[in-house]
C-alpha cells in the first residue's frame, strides 16, 4: 500500500485548481476525513441551531474545546451514520437499499442519538414493515414533497473514500447511500456535491466550485441545486445564512462544505469560523470537518479535539480498510 498522495490521479473528476501540490500523505488524508467530520460534529454540538449572535455572544473567540463529557456519550447521529456507511461498504464493497436500511434500523433501536426528523420517519416506517425501496418515497410524499433534510449529505465522505477516481460510481453509490432515507434528489445531489470535493482532495487536489457545479450539471441536477452551488463562490459566510429559515436543509449543508474550498487555510480556524456561523452546527461541522480533513490530513487536526472523540481508533481503522480498498482496486485496474 503506498503512503503517498496519488501525484497523477486519473481524469474525469472535477477539475482542480493548480494542480496536486505537496502536502500530507495520502493515509493522512483518509484519516482526516473520517476524524474531521468527527470532530467538526462534537465540536457542533454544544451550540446547535443558535444563531450567529447568541454563538458570538456566548462564545466570543469561538468554540475552541469539545465537551469532555463526549467521551461518555453514543457517537452524534451524523458520525455514526458515517461509520455505518463505511462499514456497509466494507462488507459489501456497494450500497444496497436493503443492508442499508437494516444497518439504520439496528442504530435507532439502540442508539438514534441526534437523529433528525426525516430519518426518523423513515427508520419508523420500516419498522412498521414497510419495503426499504419504499419507506424514503412514502416519508417525502406523505410531506407534500418538500422534505429535503441534510441527513445524507453529513455521511456521505466514506462513499468518496471508497470510489475517489470514479466518478460514474461514485455517483450511483452516493445516491444509493442517500436515497434509503432521503427521497428528494437534491439530498443525492448534495451529497455528490461534497463527495466530488473529498474525493478530490484524496486525491491531492483542491476542487473548484465552478467544476462541481459543471459535474452536477452533467447528471442533469435541478436548477435549484446548480444555483446554490454557483453562489458560494467568493462568499462569506455570512452571506450563506447558515441560521436563517432553512436550517437543517441539504443545500446549506452542501454550501459549507464547498466553502471551505476556497477558505481552507487553516483546519481549526475554518472550523470554528462555520460553527460560529449558527444554524445546524454539528452538521454544519461534520461537513466542513470531513472537507478539510481531506484536504489538510488528520495531522491538522489538533490533537486536543482528536482526544476527546470517543473510539477515534475505530475511526482510524476504518479509514486505512477504506484506504486499501481503494487503493487495490486502483492497482487491479
């Protein structure tokens, strides 16, 4: 296995702006993605859905520490889908609605921390015995279909850790891994969105907005999807109103994680900058965790945050399984 950053990755993902640079080894970044989104989730979690102001009123030089008492509690619902993800992936090298759906199951009834709404609906549904083919299309109907929650888009990394040089794979696999809970396509769409960035990343690049928005185009994306991808480009994050209306919702989520493309010159401070920001911080954070994480390596991640993740070893194992996968696929080829 080597421990390099792939200097000539294979054409047909999204475009990279200067080219593959010299920086952390290609393990580093696996396991800064799945540790990032980790501890951009924990850190997330003290100050979720507060506004901007009640964050800076509170916490004035942002949120610098995870709660101690992390280490006692059940993982966050988006890490731990995150790692049902990978583990689903693991055992069967694809996403099936079916293995999915009984993974999801098998956490509600015994964990479910942190779990949102729509997820719920769903998990409920197939408890009730209901096909998982079905429950995620029955939920979106029931809701007029509108719901649009960023429940796939927080676990979506591992899919990009499995397939970050295909591209017409890693696209089917993302929306399978989003559609067994989230119907509406723009939740699949999203999640490619941030999938396209991480697997560029893996791959020692850093992935321009303007070519994940023309990648989105050419699986025919909504307009609606297009358009909140197209305007994130050179915006602050105030301009995003992560704490407006709309909280929770998939494209805010897929917003910060393309943010931190054109502002990732510090893993911690960009961090803390989009959970001050408000809104669904934990998700929020768990987004723009995995982003970074890919881009700068678990080595950035202060190792203050990295100790208070509960299980971070598994993490980390996790992460290397996906790492030789993807990488004895590549030699394969």
């Amino acid at each position: 296995m080597r421990d390099m950053v792939e200097r000539d990755p294979e054409p047909g993902g999204a475009a990279a702006e200067g080219g593959a640079a010299e920086g952390p080894t290609l393990r580093d970044r696996y396991r800064g993605t799945l540790l990032g989104l980790a501890v951009g989730n924990e850190l997330g979690l003290p100050v979720e859905f507060l506004s901007a102001a009640e964050i800076r009123r509170l916490h004035p030089r942002g949120i610098r520490d995870i709660d101690p008492g992390e280490m006692n509690l059940p993982w966050d619902d988006d890490l731990a889908q995150a790692v049902i993800l990978a583990e689903a992936i693991l055992k069967n090298d694809t996403l099936g609605h079916e293995d999915l759906a009984a993974r999801l199951l098998d956490w509600f009834e015994s964990n479910g921390r942190g779990m949102g709404a729509q997820t719920r609906a769903v998990l409920q549904a197939l408890k009730r015995g209901m096909l998982p083919s079905e429950a995620a299309k029955h939920v979106w109907e029931r809701h007029g279909g509108t719901p649009a929650g960023n429940g796939a888009v927080m676990r979506c990394p591992p899919v990009a850790m499995r397939w970050p040089r295909d591209t017409a794979r890693l696209y089917r696999e993302t929306e399978a891994s989003a559609r067994v809970t989230h119907h509406d396509p723009r939740c699949a769409w999203s999640a490619f969105a941030i999938n396209l960035a991480v697997a560029e990343a893996l791959n020692g690049r850093v992935a321009s907005i303007a070519a994940i928005g023309e990648a989105l185009d050419r699986i025919e994306a909504g307009p609606h999807t297009l358009q909140a991808v197209r305007i994130v480009s050179g915006r602050g994050l105030e301009r995003l109103q992560l704490d407006g209306t709309d909280i929770g919702f998939t494209l805010k989520a897929m917003q910060v994680g393309l943010w931190c493309l054109e502002h990732a010159e510090s893993f911690e401070e960009s961090l803390i900058a989009v959970i001050q920001a408000g809104g669904d911080t934990d998700t929020n954070g768990a987004v723009a965790g995995a982003v970074l994480g890919a881009i700068h390596g678990a080595g950035a991640i202060p190792e203050r945050w990295i100790a208070g993740v509960p299980r971070a070893e598994r993490l980390i194992e996790l992460a290397d399984r996906l790492l030789e996968r993807a990488e004895g696929e590549a030699k394969a080829g």
